[in-house]
C-alpha cells in the first residue's frame, strides 16, 4: 500500500517542482525554452523507477511547465500540449517512456 500512496502524490510534488529554478544551462539535459517540451532530454530515465523527485528533475531537464504520469492501462485525453511531458510507467513503477503532448 505505501508504493500507491507514495506514487498517488507524485503529480502534486511534480506540479510544485515545476516552479523550480533551471538546471544550470552548462550541464548536459539544460532545459528547452520557455515551457516548450524536449523529450530527448528525458530519455535517461527510462528504465529508472519513477519517483516524485524523478519527476521533478525531468521537468528541469525537458523544458516542460506540466508531467503527466501514465500508469499501466491508463487511458488519456488526446489533446496535445507542446509544454507537458508523459511519463509511462510500468506496474513496478520502472517507466517505460518518455515523450511530450
């Protein structure tokens, strides 16, 4: 029960890592500009467990103002946003994939 519960914050602590200062933009995944989505910067987290702070630091690092957590067998809305990255994870909570919209 304690992963659920842990996991079931991990949008609200995403949200409030949004506000984060950049990553410093000498160091390699610096953020893309201006809420846009750089999901290239995100793909060193797959296969790493998905945890709050994960999901804080992919922020920085892909530019993006919004995280949307995908757990296995979730269904999404279809709309697109240039400023919000997906994250899919799997039922152990070792995401899966990286992308933007």
């Amino acid at each position: 029960m304690k992963p659920f519960l842990t996991l079931a914050t991990l949008p609200l602590l995403a949200a409030c890592a949004a506000t984060m200062p950049p990553a410093d933009p000498d160091l390699p995944g610096r953020p893309a500009p201006a809420g846009e989505c750089d999901a290239q910067a995100g793909q060193y987290a797959i296969g790493q467990r998905a945890t709050a702070e994960l999901g804080g630091e992919l922020l920085q690092r892909t530019g993006a103002r919004a995280l949307r957590w995908g757990p296995p067998g979730a269904i999404f809305t279809m709309d697109f946003r240039s400023d919000r990255l997906n994250v899919m994870y799997d039922e152990n909570y070792i995401i899966q994939e990286v992308r933007c919209g």
